[in-house]
C-alpha cells in the first residue's frame, strides 16, 4: 500500500471517527441537546473543522497554514483536556470524549508529521492561527452572562472570579503560542527543503 493511499484513508478514518462521536454524542444527549451550547465548545468547534481539513485532504492538497491550524486547534484541545479537564464530568460519554479529547488531537498530529507542508510557513503567519480561539474567549465571556452558562469550568468567572479566568486564559494563550511555534518549526524541519519562507 503506497504512502498517499495510507495518508487518504488516515485523513478519511478521521474524518468518520469525528461524525460517529459527534452522532452518537446527539444520540446520547437525546432531548437534551441543544445545538447552540453544544456548538459553544471548542472542542466540538476544532473537531468539526479538523475533520473538514481531513476530509478535504483525502481528495485534494490543503494549503499547509489551514492544516497547521487544525493541528494546533487539536493538540491544544487534548493538552487542555489533559490538564484541566480529566477527571471533571463534563457530560460527555466515554467514546466521544475519547475521540473529540484523545484520538483526534494524536491523529492530526501524525498526519501533519507524515505529510509535512510542502511550503516553508512564516512564523508570523502563522500567528493568524491565534484569531479564532481568541474571538472564541472573548464571544464566551461576553455571551456566557446572558446564557448563564459557560463551556468550561476553567471559563466560569462565577465559579472562579474574573482574575482566575484570566490567568487560566492567559496560560492557555502561552499554550497557544508554543505550540503555533513548535508545530510551524517541525512542519519547516520535516519538510525539509531550503529556501525563504513564504505563505501558503
């Protein structure tokens, strides 16, 4: 089995493990979901569109700056989730949360390392990477008042204060740029060809 066949189903296993977890996370919920919190968790949020690049790349080569942001949406999911989250009941049952936390972030990561961007990727392109989670904070804080309800215990300045919140978020935001970091210097590293770096 050639390299491309391996990589086409990866990015198609992927892409069909999201739906299933998603599909049987509604299933489980039952009446109780409710699309607009259930589309207020980055998780859910860096899972759908990692599964939308996975399955774009199975058909057709994915400019490396769209992957690379699947990639560090997910591993910031999973790091989070190992960090903060394990061991918290957040309604979530166990194959989806294993998926959506575990599988997934593992998943891209290998994807990425065994089919670096074929283009050198600018750091300070890179950064653009950081727009949405810090829109997602900032919708968060502000919608979580009028809904009473925040995604994330970690977000919750009612349970927490407005100053935890804050430090959390902004070790979180370091997460972000460390990882932005690192998976644009391996990407560049793996790809391995010289030459200036320009924007995919």
């Amino acid at each position: 089995m050639t390299r491309t066949r391996v990589l086409t189903l990866l990015r198609l296993a992927g892409f069909g493990l999201v739906v299933s977890a998603e599909i049987y996370l509604i299933v489980h919920l039952g009446p109780r979901f409710n699309p607009v919190t259930h589309f207020g968790y980055f998780t859910v949020l860096s899972n759908v569109f990692a599964a939308l690049v996975l399955l774009a790349g199975a058909f057709t080569e994915v400019p490396g700056p769209v992957r690379g942001a699947a990639v560090l949406y997910m591993l910031t999911t999973g790091i989070v989730y190992a960090v903060l989250l394990r061991g918290i009941d957040v309604g979530t049952p166990l194959y989806a949360n294993r998926i959506l936390h575990v599988v997934l972030p593992i998943l891209v990561a290998v994807d990425w390392l065994a089919d670096p961007p074929r283009r050198r990727i600018a750091l300070r392109k890179a950064l653009w990477w950081l727009v949405f989670p810090l829109a997602y904070l900032a919708f968060t804080l502000v919608r979580g008042p009028a809904l009473h309800w925040y995604p994330y215990p970690f977000l919750d300045p009612d349970e927490n204060g407005y100053g935890t919140v804050a430090v959390l978020s902004l070790v979180i935001a370091v997460v972000f740029v460390a990882l932005t970091w690192l998976i644009t210097t391996v990407g560049n590293a793996k790809r391995g060809q010289p030459g200036p770096a320009v924007e995919a």
